[in-house]
C-alpha cells in the first residue's frame, strides 16, 4: 500500500466529508439560497466547510492520535449522516442524550439496509483504507512546518470566502442557524461537547445574595411608582433627541424628559446587557457566571419588603434577572391583549398594570417592562400601519436583500413605534401623579448596526463592536412628585455626559431611598 503525509490525508479527508456526508446541509441550504442567484456564495461554502474542518483536524492531529481520530469521525459521521439525511434530524446535545439512553434492543430495531449500507460504504470502507495506509513519517521538525502552512492555508481560504460574501454570511449565521445544524462532523462534535458539559459538569447553582440588609430609610406617605423600560436594540444616533436628522421622537420631544445622550451598554447582545445592567458588577467584571450566581437589583429592592415587583417580558426572557420576582409572559396571547398575526405589542404590557398598582396599595411600585422594541432582522414587523412614516421598507428578514435605507426605513419606523410606546407609559404614570410619586427609566440593552461598513444586526465582540452597537438610547420622566426629590434642573445639565449601564443598579437603589452597603452613591446617575 502507498504512503500518505499526514497533512494530505487530513486535506482529502476534508474533501471526502464535504462531498459525501453533508448532503442535507446543502440541500437545506440551496433552498434558502436558491443556486441560480447564489452560486458563488455556496461554492464558499463548500471551501469554507471544508478548510475549517482541515484546520481543526490539523490541531489534534498527530503520529498517534490521526488514524483513531479520523476513524472514529468516519464511522461516527456515517450514521449521523444516514440519520439526517433519512429523518432530517438534528444531532444536538438532546438528540445524543437521547440515544445514550436508547438500549441495544431498541436500536435494533430501528435498524435498516439503507442504514447497514450507509455504515459499509461511509464509515467502514474509508476506515479500512485510513487504517490500511502508511503515513509517511517526517521528523518533527519537516511535520510541524508542514502542519503550520497547512493551517495558515486553511485560514486564508476561509478568511477570504467568508470576506468575499461577508453580506450572506452574516445573514446565514443571524437568520439562518438551523442551517449550521447539518454541518458533519463539526456540529455532532459540538453537541457531544456540550452534552458531556451539561451532563457532567452542571453542579447546582448556588445564587449568592446580596444586599439582605437593604431597607427604605426614607418612609413618608407618598409612594413611588417606577416604571423601568428595558429597551431593544434603540441605538442613540437614530433619536432626534440626540440629534438624528429624522423626527422619530416627535411624542416623547413634547413631554419634560431628561434625555441621556452619551450612555452606553455593557455588552452587545441582550443576553450579555440585560443581566449585566440589573447586577451589581461593572462591565470590566461582569461575566455570564458572576451574573447567573449573584442576586441583582432586582432581588436587592425586594429585599426591603416595602416595594411590590413585577416584570413584564414581551421579548425573549428576563436572561435570569426576574427569577425570584413575580414575572409574566407577554409574548403570548393569553396575557397580551395586543397580539396579532404573531406578533404581540409592547403597549400590550401596561393593559392591567392599574390592577396591579391597586393591589399593592401602601407599598412602592416597581414595574418593569422588556420591550420587544427594534429587534431584528425583521423590524418591519415591529410597528403597525400607522408608524410607517418612512418608506420603501425592508420587507424581508434576509437583510441583504434590502437596500440600507429600506432597511434604516424599517428601523426608524420602529424607533416611532417605542416612541409612542413610552410616551403611553408615562401618559399612566402621569394619571397616578396626584397619589404617588412617579417615574419612567428607560434604557435599551444595546444597539444595533444598519449595514455601515456590511455589518448587520449585533453581537460582535465588544472590543470591536462599532460605536452603533453599544451607544444605546436612554431617557428618564419624573412627576411632579418625583421631581421635589430629584433636583431635574441640574440633572438635565449633566445629561450629556458619558453613562455606561453600569449605573443602572446604585440610581435604581437611590431612586427608592434604598439604603444598603451595595449601594455606591458615586455611581447613582440621580446624585451629584
Ligand atoms: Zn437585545
């Protein structure tokens, strides 16, 4: 038999997969990008699948481990390629979980000539070959070289497909992830690491509270009512009042706001913002971990067991900020009045809320609503007939289909949308401005980018997220009430200094007199 150098066999073996064992990936991907218009785009494909896959075989590669390795990737990925393409199954973590516990027995049974054949010609006969052949042995040192031009190739090839559509890439890892899922082997790799994870290394999760000692040193007859709006993906640059040339927020310019010019968020996606502006670490702190184990403001304010809490969700969840706070869904139509055709409206989330402030009379209110807002891609869905102020508009999800003022059309329409969203939400506050104080916070998690420089959407890491995904709209209203307490006058002077999220947390506590070692007075945007 002849030999083969380890890096040729990890190139053909490369080939082989993308040719032979990703049939359903392309077949699902032709039907979202139909080939007569996107050849090019799935020929990069192709390459891009396939270097990527010789780039990670080069990493674990060597002497020993290739011949096992690839092997085991053969007669793996023959039977989650029959699977896939025969049931159009995805093999996630479940998926594995799920054929763990599947006896012997029960496997049998599901056994079929197609699947026996599948085995015999995509698993066991490349393997008897990969077993039967001589790799050629270099020395260490020719290897290593060779391995190394191997991977900055790989690289490059990748890089500059990827750069070349950069538009349908985008599209394809934003609108399209369940197309990722028929990639063989990387995602049944993928899967089996995260099963093992979840399986084997979920201990219980310990939520260390803070902020136990939290009480309202401040007790007089009025109440507070404080609506906090969690915003979605509002970047500041597309309100008029910071400036953007189109008047998209003629409501909210006639009521008295103290608009924050300058305030940006912690991370660049809702899962990063949102339990990052709620906790008590700082941006350079924060981690996922620290977030999910550590109590936030939310759960210091309850503390104090004088302020009734309630979160309203009309986007994803709450990423864990409200799991110790009454929370309510208003995704759905049994809670949202305001749904139609899938979609249900922010303003849905106050229908009620006068309900809520009656029955918690005598204690303060704190209220918080999670917009759906300007998500995308599909923010033409965001607004109804009657904020379409700005046309043509996208009309697609698929991004790169649209023009970039039909998509900063739809956007800004949806910027109308919340516009009269908030306005709605201090026009309540303003009919309880006689028994409480009242007050709306408002501040979107993050921003979003319109197809400046080919960047669509959000998400980039934050270290090179253009300014347009992390420079977010925010706003405050006070009652008259309120405004004895909080000195608005010098507020607006300072109001276009730089903010972060971060302060989120100290001027939520000071708004409510909340006196705690947490507190930091520094960092409450409310004090001097
Ligand atoms: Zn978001």
């Amino acid at each position: 038999m002849r030999t083969i150098t380890q890096t040729k066999l990890i190139t053909y073996l490369s080939i082989f997969f993308t040719l032979f064992y990703n049939y359903t990936f392309f077949v699902n991907v032709i039907k979202v990008y139909p080939l007569a218009t996107n050849l090019g785009f799935v020929i990069s494909l192709a390459f891009v699948i396939t270097f990527f896959l010789t780039l990670l075989l080069s990493l674990v590669s060597f002497k020993y481990t290739i011949k096992p390795l690839v092997i085991t990737l053969l007669l793996v990925s023959s039977m989650t390629s029959y699977f896939m393409n025969s049931y159009h199954v995805v093999i996630d973590a479940t998926m594995i979980r799920n054929m763990m516990q599947t006896n012997i027995h029960e496997s049998l049974d599901l056994l079929s000539v197609k699947q026996v054949l599948y085995f015999l010609f995509f698993g066991l006969l490349p393997s008897y070959y990969v077993y039967k052949v001589k790799i050629e042995s270099r020395g260490f040192k020719s290897e290593l070289f060779a391995k190394l031009k191997l991977i900055m190739l790989s690289l490059v090839i990748v890089g500059v497909a990827i750069f070349s559509f950069s538009k349908y890439y985008t599209s394809f890892v934003r609108e399209h992830k369940p197309l990722r899922f028929s990639v063989n082997p990387t995602y049944w790799i993928y899967s089996t690491g995260k099963y093992i994870n979840l399986t084997f290394n979920s201990a219980p999760l310990v939520v260390k509270p803070i902020g136990l000692d939290a009480k309202i040193v401040e007790k007089s007859n009025r109440k507070k009512i404080v609506v906090m709006v969690v915003g979605e993906a509002s970047r500041a640059d597309h309100f008029s009042l910071n400036g953007y040339e189109r008047d998209t927020n003629p409501l909210l310019a006639k009521e008295d706001i103290i608009n924050f010019s300058n305030t940006y968020s912690c991370g660049t996606s809702t899962a990063v913002s949102v339990p990052c502006m709620f906790s008590k670490y700082d941006r350079s702190d924060y981690s996922y971990k620290k977030g999910i184990s550590t109590e936030n403001v939310v759960d210091v304010l309850k503390h104090t067991n004088d302020i009734a809490i309630l979160w309203r969700d009309n986007n994803s969840d709450s990423k864990g900020v409200a799991l110790r706070v009454p929370y309510e869904d208003y995704k759905i139509a049994k809670n949202n009045t305001d749904c139609a055709e899938g979609e249900c409206r922010d303003e849905g989330m106050l229908v009620g809320l006068d309900k809520f402030i009656a029955q918690n009379k005598g204690k303060d209110i704190f209220i918080v609503l999670h917009q759906m807002g300007n998500h995308g891609p599909a923010y033409y869905k965001r607004y109804t007939k009657k904020f379409e102020k700005y046309t043509p508009v996208c009309q697609t999800n698929q991004l790169e289909e649209c023009s970039q003022e039909e998509i900063a059309n739809a956007y800004d329409n949806a910027i109308l949308h919340t516009d009269y969203f908030l306005t709605k939400t201090v026009d309540m506050l303003k009919t309880y401005d006689t028994q409480y104080d009242t007050a709306m916070i408002y501040m979107s998690d993050h921003g979003e980018s319109l197809g400046e420089d080919g960047i669509y959407l959000h998400g980039l890491p934050y270290f090179m997220a253009p300014d347009a995904q992390t420079h977010i709209g925010a706003l405050m209203w006070f009652g008259e009430g309120m405004k004895k307490k909080v000195d608005t006058v010098a507020l607006k002077k300072r109001a276009d200094k730089k903010y972060t999220q971060d302060a989120l947390f100290h001027t939520l506590l000071g708004l409510f007199d909340v006196q705690t070692k947490e507190y930091d007075k520094d960092m409450d945007m409310l004090k001097e």
